[in-house]
C-alpha cells in the first residue's frame, strides 16, 4: 500500500511530533511504500535528511508561517497514495487534505491528533481559528483518529468531536528504543574504557557546572514549545532546598531570555544550557541525572516523549498533572505529579526525591521496568501495523 504521512515538522529539527512521524514512517515501511510530506526549516534550500527506509519529501511553500504553511501543490501530489496519513496540527495543510479528501473519496485518510491548539500564543492563536473548523470535518472523513491516550482524547478539546464518533478514536502511546535508551552499562576496568571515562569526567569537571543532584530538562527553547514550563522550573529553583544543578538540552530564539532570567534569579553557577546534542550525549545526559522534570504549563503538551525517554534510562521522572501526560506513569511509582504552574509545588516534589535516595532508586528501577513493558517500539510497532492492516 501507497501510504503518504503529511507533517508540519521533522528531524532533525527537535520535536515530539517530528520524531513520531519518523518512528512510524520507518515501522510502516516495513510493510508499505510510506512518503513524507515535510516542511523545510525556513531558509533551509538543503535540509538534511535523517537515515530511513521511508521517502522524505522537504516542501517549500511561499506561504508559511512558523510550522503553518500552505503548500498549494499538495493535493496533486497526493493523488496516486492509497491512504494519507495526517499529523494534526498542521495549519493550512489541513484544509488542503480535506479538498482532497472531498474530490477522492476512496482515498484513505487516518488523522494522527498530537494536541490541542487554543493555548498558541499571539497571531498564531489567530492562524488556528481556521484549522479548528476544518478539523471536525476532517474528522467526519476520517476512518480513524489516533490519539496517544484516551485519557487526552476524553479531557481535550477532541472530546467532544469524538462523542460523536467514539468507534474512530484508538489509542497508541508514543514508544521508545528501550535497546539504546537504556540505563548505563556497568564496563569492565580495561585500559581504553579507564581513559574514556577519565577524559568524559575531566570535560564534565571543566566545561559543566555540577553539584548535588542533577535535574534534567529538553525541550525546544523557542516559541513553539513555551508550553513546556522553563521559566516555572527556573523560579521553582530558588525555593529547592537539596543542592542541585539544572542541565537544559535544547536550543532556540528565546535561548537569551532564558539567559537573562537564569542571571535575574542568581542561579548562573547552578544552570547550564547544554544547546543541541547529538543522540549519543542525550542518552548520556538521561544517564547521569537524577530527575528528569516536565513543567508544563498547559493542554499543549500532550504526552511527554521526553518522559518514556528518561524512564527508559532508569530515570524517575517529575511531570504536570495535565490530561494525557498523567496517563504515562503512576505517581509515586516512577515519579511524581505536581500541579501545573505552581512553582512550590514543584520545588516540593524535587526535594522530596533529591532527600531520599531509596525512593529515587526504586522509581528509577520501575520507570525502566514501565518503559520495557508498555513503550518499547517494538510493542507499539505491532499495534500501529495491526491498524493499517485492518480492513474498513
């Protein structure tokens, strides 16, 4: 089966939405033809483009805005695909696959619901006025909704579209390479292992502020991902009383102001803004910390891939208590909830794990055992191909 995967953003710009369209384009092209319909990063005339059995097709369009865009000759290129396979959102796009949709009504269509819109900031708040009213009619097409908890499906705004086609909406978590995103592997005491980790310390000890515990935070540092709650984790770092350091992966147009509130709340000697890893250091940063924290502040954030990630390194992990994220992990058990945008709260729940190592060990054992069991990609693999193979 021809299948076209239709998506607003992809590796190697950093991303839950990017990284998930990856992952399922190269497990359904195990079985099927799959092509990706991406945005290039603006300005980008030679993206570069990840290893994959999938086909990945960069777009320029002339009207664009952030991950919006209207590529005109969409539709045209979409005519010989069997099924199209759309990642909500993405604004502008939308409304040309439900033309489609309208002109080729055998053509599959499959919608992949990452999250809710109304909480974008400023003029794109605007932008997504039109995308909202496409999308119960997408919906309406649609042979089926995936969504990445039923938990978020039942609290969101997709609630009440899907009361009236419950028989549409399936449930698919995110999942994780639990064979590389793994707890560190204890080595023997040869040699050249002696040497790597000796010069991985002496770079740690130069270039990296460290002391105590070491929290953890990714996200994108750009307007796109505001939801995902650096400032409240950074004022939530004045009130910790265990001593910690806060390492930041992750890059963007509002890296200086992060900066500059870091430096207004006395915390210089206490931050480190890691920018853009490869892989490799990711997992070795998931590795060496304590905790990894989600702050998010909204509905925006959805799931929490960041928090499968961690788990799997036998990290506990610290997360809002918003629909979707909460379904996750059991708190108490690999982690804690606390409440969205309040900063003691937060700063209580860090203290408590940084205080007790017993615990944080034991939440980091169950966090590897929760992500082996239920996110492996492998698991996840087998219910996405048990979708597509089904018969409408």
């Amino acid at each position: 089966m021809k299948i076209a995967q239709i998506v607003c953003a992809f590796p190697p710009y950093a991303g839950g939405i990017g990284q998930s369209a990856y992952r399922l384009g190269e497990i359904l092209s195990r079985e099927h033809q799959v092509s990706t319909f991406t945005l290039a990063a603006a300005k980008e005339k030679n993206p570069q483009k990840p290893e994959a059995r999938q086909k990945i097709i960069f777009m320029y369009p002339y009207l664009r805005v952030g991950h919006g865009a209207l590529p005109l000759f969409l539709p045209f290129r979409l005519l010989s695909y069997d099924l199209i396979y759309l990642h909500y959102p993405f604004f502008g796009a939308d409304a040309l696959i439900l033309l489609l949709s309208c002109l080729r009504r055998k053509q599959r269509l499959i919608i992949h619901y990452h999250m809710d819109t109304p909480a974008l900031p400023g003029f794109k708040k605007v932008l997504a006025l039109p995308s909202r009213l496409i999308l119960p009619r997408l919906i309406k097409k649609a042979e089926k909704i995936i969504v990445s908890s039923q938990d978020y499906a039942d609290n969101g705004n997709l609630a009440k579209i899907a009361k009236l086609y419950p028989e549409k909406i399936k449930a698919i978590p995110f999942g994780v390479e639990t064979d590389i995103f793994r707890p560190k592997i204890k080595t023997d005491n040869s040699k050249v292992v002696n040497q790597a980790v000796a010069l991985v310390n002496f770079v740690t000890r130069r270039f990296i502020k460290r002391g105590g515990h070491t929290l953890l935070f990714i996200g994108g540092l750009d307007q796109a991902h505001y939801f995902k709650g650096l400032s409240l984790l950074l004022k939530s770092m004045k009130l910790i009383t265990s001593t910690v350091t806060l390492n930041i992966i992750g890059t963007g147009e509002l890296k200086n102001q992060y900066e500059k509130e870091v430096k207004s709340l006395g915390l210089s000697n206490r931050v480190n803004f890691l920018g853009k890893v490869s892989e490799d250091e990711l997992i070795r940063q998931y590795q060496n910390a304590d905790l990894l924290i989600l702050p998010s502040i909204n509905e925006h954030e959805a799931f929490g891939l960041v928090l499968i990630e961690a788990m799997a390194c036998g990290v506990p992990v610290i997360a809002s208590r918003l629909p979707g994220v909460r379904s996750v992990f059991e708190d108490g058990k690999q982690g804690y909830f606390c409440e969205p945008g309040n900063v003691r709260d937060l700063a209580e729940k860090i203290d408590q794990l940084c205080r007790d190592e017993n615990k944080r060990q034991a939440m980091g054992q169950a966090a590897r055992i929760l992500a082996k069991d239920k996110y492996d990609w492998e698991k996840i693999a087998d219910q996405i191909l048990d979708e597509f193979s089904d018969n409408r």
